[in-house]
C-alpha cells in the first residue's frame, strides 16, 4: 500500500476516533458522578448557605455599611467580628480572612476569601506545587497551600485558643472558597494535628468547610479527613475536577477552552484504575457535597437536591463539558443555589 493511500485512512480513523471522543464527553453530565450518592439531610448542609455569606464578607471594607451584600444580607452582627486581615496585614502569604465569634450559631469561624487574579502573590500561591513535592500524615498536599495554612495557624493559633478554652460549647469552624477552600482544607488538617496548641480541643469540634475546592490532598487523606472535611461542589464546576497541575490552568487562561479540552482528551485516555493507583495524584478533599441544579440536555434549571458520600472512585475525576462551568464557580451562584436547596429541605 502507497504512503499517498495511508495518509487518507489514518486522517479516517483519527477523526472517528476524535468524534467518539467528543460523543462520549458530551454525553457525560455532572450529575452521573454523584447519581449513587445518598440525598444530604437539611440539618448537615445547614451551615453551607450562612458560611457562604461569611466568606462573601470578608471582601468587605466595612460591615457596617456593606457594598456586595446579597439580598437580604450576610446576617452578621459587626460587633462579633473579632479581627479581620487583608493582604497588606498577610504581606500576601495568604489571602484576606477574618475570624468571627458566631454566638448564634455556637461556632468559632475563621473565613478565607478566594483568589483574586489581581494579586500575583495569589496566583504564585498556586503556582508553588509539584506532584508528590510535599508529604504530610502519611500522604500528599499542596505545597503552596500548606505553606498558607502553616502561616495561619502560627498567627492565629493563640487567638483561636483562647475563643474555644472561653467558648467550650463552640465548634471550630473553617471555611473557605476556591484558593481560600483549599488553604483551609490543609488548615483543618494542622489544626487536628496540633490540636495541642489549641487547647487539647476534641476532633469532633472542629471542621471544615471548602466552598468550589481545587484538588489539593491525596485520596487517602481526602478519606481519613472525611469526618472534619466537607467539600461543596455546584454542578459542573471546573476547579475540583481539573486534573492537570494549577500552574498549566493559569498560565493558560489566554487559551483556556484549549487546556479544557487537552484536559478532557487526558482523562479519556487515562485508564481510572491507573490514576487511582498513584498515590501523588490529589483530589477534592474530604465529605463531597454535589449541588445538581441542572439535568442533561435541559436549559431549565430545576429544584436544587443536594447528594453527599466520601466516595473513592468518582471523585469528580472527569471534566465535564459545560458551558456552567466558569460560572457554577462563583460563590454567589453556590450561595444561591444553596440557599434554594436548603428551602427545599436538601
């Protein structure tokens, strides 16, 4: 056979090879993922809507005259924010975050904003990660995020004492979206390995909550933090799903449809069974909460339900192909949707 008839049956077989490709991504919808989950109950997911609220206020200059409040408000008494940090106070080793004394609710928290692509000391955050570069308990982290949540914890670990030895009846809570869900993600995990320089206080009062994470632990932590780390993921969010390292996802973001897509094609052609059996290989951390909003091939959006598990396969290991996916990211549409969810009693 001449090399002039190879060429056209090679440019066959890639192309039907690709439409199988493109077929089967677009078949694929979020909410295949979580469809054996279990449905939450209301009373778990009760705090998802209110930690929303707190984090969306730490971009706030003044609570007291608010300028992006949602519609009805954070539901925040100023007088009980106890200190709040912004990058000047953080020298931009973090993001801003604030500490507030919920005494309706019991609860110490501690709220980290998200990424501001503005801030280069953000994106270099990000940036400051290689696979399998950082161990910790036995598997592995971020490195850039660990490094912020060693940062807070040193600086605020003797302020958060005090709060849960004055407030013993309180939980500890920690909570933030994108950059910040992940900074607290390794938080949680230091505060509960040194829970001695926070007064000895008990596992089960302390826990996490990570709005729109990015993958930042290995699976078998992800498992055993499943107790204190709780993970909330809208629709078709991209973030907890992108496999490829953080570092390609900004330096990229000129051509994000592009990496999207390569990203996609990876998945495909990795076998699960192997992406399982490398321990380096990081995910969203912890309980996973599926916010589904959407059903396949419908424009309507319909009553928000909100499935949970601690799964081991399925981790959002696929991107999904979504015009949501940018959007399902934002923490306003996650305090939306899950504000509606819980009226619908989740």
């Amino acid at each position: 056979m001449s090399v002039a008839c190879c060429v056209p049956l090679v440019e066959c077989v890639s192309c039907l090879a690709c439409i199988r490709w493109v077929w089967k991504k677009f078949l694929y919808t979020a909410g295949k993922e979580s469809e054996n989950w279990g449905l939450a109950t209301a009373s778990e997911f009760e705090p998802v809507p209110r930690l929303c609220k707190y984090i969306l206020s730490v971009y706030e200059d003044d609570l007291r005259n608010p300028m992006w409040a949602p519609h009805g408000g954070y539901g925040m008494n100023p007088d009980w924010m106890l200190m709040k940090k912004d990058y000047a106070d953080t020298e931009g080793k973090v993001s801003p975050y604030m500490i507030y004394l919920d005494h309706d609710n019991e609860d110490v928290v501690l709220a980290i904003r998200g990424l501001n692509m503005g801030k280069e000391t953000d994106i270099l955050m990000l940036l400051d990660n290689k696979l399998g570069q950082t161990t910790f308990d036995g598997g592995y982290v971020h490195n850039g995020l660990l490094k912020a949540a060693q940062y807070v914890l040193e600086e605020e670990c003797e302020a958060l004492r005090e709060l849960v030895k004055k407030y013993p009846d309180y939980s500890l809570t920690f909570a933030g979206h994108s950059l910040g869900a992940g900074v607290v993600t390794l938080l949680t995990m230091l505060a509960v390995k040194n829970r001695d320089k926070l007064g000895y206080i008990e596992r089960k009062r302390i826990r996490c909550f990570a709005i729109a994470p990015a993958r930042c632990i290995s699976l078998n932590l992800a498992v055993r933090y499943a107790d204190v780390i709780n993970s909330v993921v809208l629709q078709d969010d991209f973030l907890p799903r992108t496999t490829v390292a953080l570092q390609h996802v900004y330096k990229s973001l000129f051509c994000f449809p592009c990496l999207l897509c390569i990203t996609c094609l990876k998945d495909t052609c990795t076998v699960e069974e192997k992406m399982l059996q490398d321990p380096r290989r990081l995910y969203a951390p912890g309980r996973l909460y599926h916010i589904i909003v959407r059903k396949p091939f419908r424009c309507k959006r319909i009553t928000p339900l909100v499935r949970t598990a601690v799964p081991v396969d399925g981790r959002f290991e696929h991107m999904v192909l979504s015009c949501n996916i940018t959007s399902d990211h934002a923490i306003i549409w996650i305090l939306q949707e899950s504000e509606k969810a819980l009226d619908c009693s989740v």
